[in-house]
C-alpha cells in the first residue's frame, strides 16, 4: 500500500493574510571542527524552536545539515527573527554565522506538505531562488511588491554589513534586545542587559553606542511598520 503524503491547502479566508518565508544556511560549515559544527546546530536549533514559540502557527526545518527553513505567519516580525538567528550564532561564536533570504507575500498558491522543503508556493520558491543568488550578502527581504524592495533594499544592504562587524559582545547584546522586544513586547533597559550577561552596566553602554545599535531595532521597528501598512 503505497502511503499517501500528507497535503494542505490554504483556506479561501487566508490568502489576503501576509507570511514569510526564511531560508538559510551556514556560512563556511565545512572550515569548523566537528565539536564547533555540532555546537552551532544546537544553538541553531535552539533559536529556531525559540522563534516557533512565538506564533503557534511558526514551522521550521533544517536539512542537510547545513541548510534551514522556516515559515513565519507573524511575518511582521521576519526581519527581527533573521536577526535572531544570526545574534544567537555570532554570540556564541565570531566564525558561526548563516546568510538568509526572507521573501514576504500572500498564500496564494500554497501547499504544505510533510515537510517544508517539499511545500510549494509562490513565497516558498522566491525565498529559496534568492538564497541562492545572494552571495556575499547575507541578508535579503524580498517582496512582490517593487516599492516595498526599492525602499529596503539599500537599507537592508547597510544594516547587513553592520550585522556582519559585531563582535561575540555587541551580538549578544542585539540579541537580547530584539528577543525581548519580539517575546515579551518591551524594550530591555541596559542595567537588565547588563544583568543577564553578567558584565558592566558601562561595557553595555560602551558597545551600544561605539556600534550603533539603536539603529538595529531602528530597522525592525520600520520594517514592522511597512510591512503594516502594505499587506495588512
């Protein structure tokens, strides 16, 4: 008996209702030792499940290894979660990083199926087409909106780099700021940040301001806003 794979389609009602779709993979996974791989999967896998906590209807996969993908049905919080990702590995590691494409549209046309990588749709294909265009960046946000990526995309070129010079310290920082901004819907103060690293009040103080990290959640903020006010 041959076993019939499991198909569901998106209802009539939610195909006006923004989503997103994540696809990522590790930058230089085969140049890490063996115990830093397994190390960067699990921290990898801890944000992945972290972020599917924030939205019961969050999925995610990883595959090969090195590649992942999720679906974020709080797509105005997409740029903030590719954030996350790339905070949580960087604080662990200064070698641990991953390039991600976050595309943004509608579900028309989509089909989910047994896993995500097997799950078809117009932001499923776009996601995955532009990781694998991508290099050397490792941030891209898509839409099927022109005006929407005119107006991102140099910003998200300038915050990509700056993403890419944060130290293990500034990214743990970020990190904790935009989680708690995502989880528990409030700004951090710099003494609860201080307390959490367990480091000087004045060293957090000292990385917010020599790399500019305001203009971070600056971004997500935006983002949030535009994303808004385009599809919702």
């Amino acid at each position: 008996m041959v076993k019939v794979k499991e198909k569901i389609v998106v209802e009539r009602n939610e195909l006006n209702t923004p989503i997103a779709v994540l696809s990522g993979d590790i930058i230089r996974s085969t140049d890490l030792s063996d115990e830093m791989y397994e190390d960067l999967l699990y921290t990898l896998h801890n944000q992945l499940a972290l972020i599917r906590t924030s939205d019961p209807n969050n999925k995610f996969e990883i595959s090969r290894g090195d590649a992942f993908q999720i679906f974020v049905k709080d797509a105005k919080n997409a740029a903030t979660y590719a954030l996350l990702i790339r905070t949580s590995l960087r604080s662990r590691n200064s070698r641990y990083d991953c390039r991600i494409s976050v595309a943004i549209g509608n579900n028309e046309g989509m089909v989910f199926r047994n896993s995500l990588g097997s799950s078809t749709g117009n932001i499923f294909t776009l996601s995955g087409r532009n990781l694998d265009s991508m290099k050397p960046a490792t941030l891209k946000i898509t839409t099927p909106i022109k005006s929407f990526n005119e107006n991102f995309e140099l910003l998200t070129k300038y915050l990509d780099n700056q993403m890419s010079g944060l130290t293990e310290r500034q990214s743990e920082i970020v990190y904790e700021i935009l989680k708690n901004i995502t989880l528990n819907n409030k700004n951090i103060t710099q003494k609860e940040i201080a307390e959490t690293l367990e480091v000087n009040r004045v060293s957090v103080n000292r990385s917010i301001n020599s790399a500019n990290l305001n203009l971070i959640t600056e971004y997500v903020e935006f983002f949030s806003k535009k994303i808004t006010e385009y599809f919702i």
